[in-house]
C-alpha cells in the first residue's frame, strides 16, 4: 500500500498518478488525509492523558510519603477521570484506524513516470519485437484442433471430473508440460533464483500482503470453511516467505522461483479469446521474484525483463514486449512488461508474462525491511514476472510447430522432451 507520509507530502502528485491510473475516487486522497489528521489528534490526545496520568502517579507517591493522604487522594480521583477519558479516546483511535486503514486500501500503486497514458491496452506502448512469424501450411490448424489430432489434452474428461477450463492433460501432452516446467526452472536457477515449491493455498493475510485482497476477491477460488484462497500465482505464497522480517544487506537481493498449478475464476469469461488453452481456470506457471533495494530495483527490472525474453528465444517463438499504460496495469504494479508470443493459426498475439516493478507497495504491506549502511530501517522493493506461463505458450507452440509429419519442438526442450517433435 501507499506510505501515508508520501501522501502527505505531494497530495496533487499521488492524485495526478491515480488519475492516470484511471482510478476514479480522487476524493478519497482528501478523504484519507482528513482521517489521518484526526487520528493524528487522537494520538496525541491519548499520549497527552498517559504523561498526566504518569506525572499524577508520581505525584500520588510523594503525597503519601509527606502523609498528606487528603491531596493523594484527590489526585486519585483526576487519575480515575483521565483513564476514563483515555479508555473513550482509545476506542475513537481504533475507530479512526479502522476506517483509514481500509481507505489507504483502496489505493493503487502510483504509476511510474515512464508508464504511458491511456485507458485500455489498445494504448499500451511496443517497445520492442523479436523472432520470425512463421508462415504455415495452407491447411494449419488452431491449438484447440492439434490437441485432438494428437490426444495431448482433454477438455471434455476435465470438465467431467472437475468443470469447464480444467483441463487433463495426457501422454506427450503431460510430457510437454512437464519438460517446459523443467526447463524454466533450471534456467532460472542457472540465473541465481532459489527455487522453492511453496503452499497451493494461502491465507487472507497473505493474500492482503500481495495485493490481491481487496482488489481480486472475485478472481480467486475461496475455501470459506477455512479462510484460505487458492493461489492465482506462486508470488503470493513467496513474496511472503519474507514477511514481517528484517534483512540484512548483505543478504540481498532475494532472488525466488518457483513452479505451481495456478487457479483463477476469470468469472464472466467467454467467446473466443477463451477457447482451448487461451483461458482456463487451472493452468501452470513459473515465477521469478526479487527483493532489491529501491535505488537498484529498475535495474533490476530490465535485467529480470531480458532474463524472460531469452527464454522466449530459446523456445524459437516470436514476440513482442509492451510497456502498459495506465489503465491497463495491475492495482499493485508501479511498471509492467507484458510479453505476448504470436499465434500463427489463430494469427493473434497472446499474453504469455509479466514483469512488474511494484516498488514498496507490497513490502509496506508485509513490512519487509532492510538496514543500509548507516543503521537506517528502509522498505525494499519487490519485482515478479511470469517465467513462463505455459498454456499459450503450449498454444503458440503447436500451431507455429505444426508440419505434415507432427509437431517439431525447439532445440531447447528436446532434452527434457526426449525427442525432437509430437507424433501421432
């Protein structure tokens, strides 16, 4: 979440950043520092009783030492009366923090100078373009149709067991799955990222810790007997790995990955963005995560971006590189990279990751802290992306791959895969 001392300090800024996020509620910055200021006089209302109290304590003991029993007891009845009135000030305090706690909630990130204006991802920028798109065969089939052909996926059996967009996967297709998951992970822990395999469930306090409470209730499956939610990605359970603690420098950056089955609702999702692979509601993932120090963590962010980009060379795909703008990022992010692979069948860019710079909007909520050189607690920055996403990447795969005699894969994953191609 924000820093309410940020706020304080530049009010038109942080509005000016919201409006370019489109958030539309502006009123609730004046609304917040309104409440901030009224638990400010509270505080010291409340701290002014204690010294009273303190000071008429003493004073009682001085009192009854001299025998003037008389005057102590007086002084008892001011002491009994000030602790009434704290007793009232510290239910207003709770009160007051109560309320500014879930205002300054309702916040998003602010938007990096960089982040380009505009509403929609029609108005997201290209910042870079690589790889060939491929010209296929006259009669190139879509992802949805080569799943069939070579009995790698099976939606129907899924939706059986479980309910539409959980797929089943099976034989090569198990096999691709398995050997892309491998691959990122070792390239990542080639890269200095731990690798970690973390809860598939996590709790409301961690869930808050990320951002994803109160901005994505309705994109997570929620175990209501216990009060867990399924994770819709490995950075809630592993940007919390570090919660509540204090590092020291010389233990940064935290460098995390990991692999995970991912859930999301994607409540009210249909049409044909959605069919086959392109939306499910169970898909697997790797993540990469870093905590840096805030003077390094764009640094870091380019170097986390070319560390994605070499992984979508390696698998022979073209893409491309968007910077967000405004209305189109995360509540979280203070800069986002999406990464989008071309789909030569369905003959459309599909998003595959993103990488996003949240700066201290997650690790203020979670207090994750370091001491620099001169003793001086400082909040760290935290960065995440998408190391790979598999289920359109599966998708541009096949289709880009598809010859008259299968599937050929790229060099990269054949030794994970143990051939060169699907076959039927």
């Amino acid at each position: 979440m924000l820093q309410i001392n940020y706020i304080r300090q530049h009010p038109e800024e942080v509005k000016n950043g919201l409006l370019k996020k489109n958030f539309t509620n502006i009123a609730l910055v004046d609304e917040l520092l309104n409440t901030d200021e009224e638990l400010r006089k509270h505080k010291a209302d409340y701290e002014s009783l204690q010294a009273n109290i303190n000071a008429a304590s003493k004073e009682i003991g001085a009192l009854m030492a001299k025998g003037e029993k008389e005057k102590a007891a007086e002084k008892k009845q001011q002491v009994n009366n000030w602790r009434d009135q704290q007793h009232t000030s510290k239910n207003s305090l709770q009160e007051l923090e109560v309320k500014f706690t879930a205002s300054l909630l309702l916040l998003p990130n602010l938007p990096h100078a960089s982040v380009p204006a505009g509403k929609s991802a029609e108005d997201n920028e290209t910042v870079l373009q690589g790889g060939q798109i491929p010209t296929l065969m006259n009669d190139a089939r879509p992802h949805w149709e080569l799943i069939k052909d070579y009995n790698l996926i099976d939606f129907e059996t899924g939706a059986k067991i479980t309910g539409s967009g959980f797929p089943l996967y099976k034989a090569q297709g198990a096999k691709l799955q398995r050997s892309l998951i491998q691959f990122f992970l070792e390239y990542n822990i080639q890269a200095g990222y731990t690798e970690y395999l973390p809860p598939l469930m996590v709790n409301e306090s961690t869930a808050y810790g990320t951002g994803q409470l109160p901005d994505k209730e309705g994109q997570m499956y929620h175990v209501t007997e216990d009060g867990f939610y399924l994770i819709p990605t490995s950075e809630v359970p592993l940007t919390n790995i570090y919660s509540q603690e204090i590092l020291k420098e010389n233990q940064l950056p935290i460098k995390m990955t990991g692999y995970t089955p991912c859930f999301r609702r994607e409540a009210g999702s249909f049409g044909s963005d959605v069919r086959g692979l392109n939306r499910v509601h169970q898909f697997d993932k790797v993540e990469i995560i870093q905590l840096v120090q805030a003077d390094k963590s764009y640094d870091t962010l380019q170097e986390m971006v070319q560390h994605v980009e070499k992984l979508l060379q390696a698998l022979e795909l073209p893409y491309r590189i968007l910077r967000l703008c405004g209305g189109d990022m995360g509540f979280t992010s203070a800069l986002t990279y999406d990464f989008e692979v071309y789909s030569a069948a369905q003959q459309k860019w599909l998003e595959v990751s993103s990488v996003s710079n949240f700066e201290t909007y997650q690790t203020n909520r979670m207090k994750i802290r370091y001491k620099d050189d001169t003793g001086k607690m400082q909040l760290l920055h935290s960065l995440n992306g998408s190391s790979l996403a598999l289920p359109r990447i599966v998708a541009a795969l096949l289709e880009n791959n598809q010859a008259p005699d299968g599937i050929h894969l790229p060099k990269a994953l054949h030794p994970y895969f143990g051939n060169t191609m699907i076959s039927k």
